[in-house]
C-alpha cells in the first residue's frame, strides 16, 4: 500500500492509494495540520497511517456515516445509562459532534486519528458555540467520551477493528481553583437573605457541604427527629429536564450527619410552613414529600436554586460564588479547622480520598502552616 501528501486549503492531507474491487481508488484523509511548517509532523502521520492500513485487513463493507452513527449510538446509550447522564450524551452530540460530522460526510469506516484531532484541535481553538474562543480542557474530553464510546461500539459490530479516538491529544486539564465563603462571609449571606425563600436551603447546603443535587433531593424520610440524623439518600438532578433519583451519585454519598440544633429547628420551621400551606392551598396544592419547594408545594427546581442565589449576591453586593461553591466553603471551613482531608472526604461523601485532595488540597492552609511550624522547631 502507497500513500503521499497533498497541499488544499493551505492544509496537509493524507492520499491513501487503495485496491477495491480490483479497481484503483485514493482516500483523502485530513491531517488538521497547517501546511506551512508541519511538514515533518505530516510525514509522521503518514507513515502511521500506511501502517495502520496495512495491519487492517478489509472489513465488511459499510457506507453508514460516521454522523448517522452517532445517532445510532444514542439510542444504545439510552438504554445503558441514567436518564440524566443520557441527557448530557444527546445535548453535547446535538450541539458540536453530530453537525460537524455530518457537514464533513466522512463514512465511519473511513475515520482516522487525523480526522478526529482536526476536530478537537477545531473545537479547543474556537468551538464556543458563543463565538469567544475554544472549549476548556475538560469539556473536550466530555466530547471524546461520547466519540471513543461510539467507535468501540462499531468494533464491537465488527464495522472497525480499532479505534482511532485512543490516541487523540488534548490540551491538558488546568488546575481548577475554586471560590469559596469564609466564617464571616457565611454569617453576612445568612443575615443578607434571610427572608428569602431559599434561605433554609442555603443554610443547610452550607451547613453540610451538600451538592445541589442532594440538598434539591432531601425529602421527609431524610430527616430523623427521633435520632437526631440528617441522611443523604435521594438527588435531583438537570441537564434539559429535573430527574429525581432514589440512590446517590456513589455509594460514599450514601452518608448521615448529626441534626444541629438550627438545623432541627430549619426543618421543624419546614414542616410547619408544609402543613399551613396545605391546608391554605387546599386542593391545588401539590403533595410529595420533598423538604424545600414554594406554597403550593412544587419542589424548587435546579436551574431556579443556582440563578436565584446568583441574583441574591449581586443585589446584596457580595463576592460571587457559585452555589455548588457553598460546598467547597465548607471544606474549607473544616480543613482550616484542624480537620484532615480523610474527615472531609467522608463529610463530603467522596468515592476515595484522592478526589478529595484534587480539590480542596489546596485549601488546607493552616494544617499546612502547623506542619512547617513543627519541622523548623526541629530543625532550628
């Protein structure tokens, strides 16, 4: 098998000559490479790319296109995951794979590595769908994830033998450092909107370092008074529509805390409000057994919990967090507070403590500072 390279569109492009049917065929394979400077890197690619032919041998023939594969493997995905986790699947394929790829017209038998780092190195430049910029590090490997899924899922048919999206380069993860409350910024946000309606829901996400989920999830079973326990054990949880869930995102989310004496009275104060609002409502009001909703009884929704909280803090002149970023102030509340990072994983419901140390490993300053206080009493 003989391939070469090609000049179009000030692009390098690999031709691959071909045999079918006993006739002579070229393949045109896009290598994403600017052509004025990239000439060794395309050879590289060309050579990879002759090998790789070379160890294939033909497959059956399909002209399905890579796109309409795609579309093919949503449909599987549906039945395999969580609606929530399907629905993050369909938007981000909808959104940037499906249309590039049907725009491109490339058969899925025909896809390569090249094909697959022209549309990353695409997307990681200018693949905002509001026009500023590329996709974060992150987001391109949400992507790769739905693409690398789909073509094991064509091996596993038997349409391809590898798969080309293994051995994709992205632009590496940037170290995320998150906002958070102190102490006292804590108490001036309760005092600031403590008539508002999502106050208790506030209080009690800060309280125990909930994920909106989780807080958005707690219903009447969660709450034992008798014992005194707070236990996580339901979510809700959006992308395009609210889907409740009675498991947790893992088994450590799976976790209880001791009531507080505020927090006892929160949800008592809760019960209350409930039971005056039923009765004020009558038949129009909605029943389910969730803790914090309106009047009428319709539980809060995600969207409305984190865009409300934004509005709280702009209109009362506070620092802007995010209200997953509750959270992470209180990690930090208790890692500056002498606790370890194993007492905050299990706090924050972490599968291992790795995460944990990934994301609020850099918090844990005065723990940090002690140490360094105690290796130079000894040294000095």
């Amino acid at each position: 098998m003989t391939g070469s390279l090609q000049v179009k569109n000030d692009k390098f492009y690999i031709i691959i000559n071909l045999k079918e049917d006993g006739k002579r065929k070229q393949k045109w394979i896009a290598t994403g490479l600017d052509a004025k400077g990239n000439k060794r890197k395309a050879e590289h690619m060309l050579r990879e790319t002759l090998v790789e032919c070379e160890k294939n041998p033909r497959m059956p023939s399909s002209d399905i296109l890579f796109s309409d594969y795609i579309r093919a493997w949503l449909k599987v995905a549906e039945r395999r995951v969580d609606s929530v986790t399907f629905q993050g699947y369909k938007l981000m394929a909808n959104a940037q794979v499906i249309p590039y790829f049907d725009q491109s017209g490339v058969r899925l038998q025909e896809v390569t590595r090249a094909d697959l780092q022209a549309y990353f190195d695409e997307k990681a430049t200018r693949g905002r769908k509001d026009g500023k910029g590329g996709m974060s590090p992150s987001s391109l490997r949400q992507y790769k994830n739905i693409i690398l899924q789909t073509l094991n899922e064509a091996i596993k048919n038997d349409l391809i033998r590898t798969n080309p999206c293994q051995f994709i380069e992205l632009p590496k993860k940037e170290r995320y450092e998150s906002s958070y409350y102190s102490a006292e910024q804590l108490k001036t946000l309760f005092e600031a909107i403590r008539e508002d309606p999502i106050y208790p829901l506030v209080k009690i996400t800060a309280l125990y370092g909930l994920r909106r989920s989780e807080v958005l999830g707690l219903k009447w079973d969660s709450v034992d008074f008798t014992a005194g326990r707070l236990t996580i054990k339901h979510t809700v949880s959006k992308v395009t529509t609210a889907v409740c869930k009675d498991k947790t995102k893992n088994s450590s989310s799976h976790r209880s805390f001791p009531l507080t004496p505020e927090a006892r009275e929160i949800f008592l104060q809760a019960k209350r409000e409930e039971e005056e609002n039923r009765q004020l409502c009558g038949k129009s009001y909605k029943e389910n057994d969730f803790i914090f909703k309106w009047p009428e009884g319709t539980p809060f929704s995600p969207d409305y919990v984190s865009s409300h909280f934004a509005l709280l803090l702009k209109n009362n002149g506070l620092p802007h967090i995010r209200f997953h970023e509750l959270r992470h102030s209180c990690a930090s509340l208790l890692l500056n507070s002498g606790f370890t990072l194993k007492d905050v994983q299990e706090y924050m419901g972490h599968s291992d403590i790795q995460m944990t140390a990934n994301i609020y490993g850099h918090l844990d300053v005065q723990r940090k500072q002690l140490l360094t206080e105690k290796m130079a009493e000894s040294i000095f």
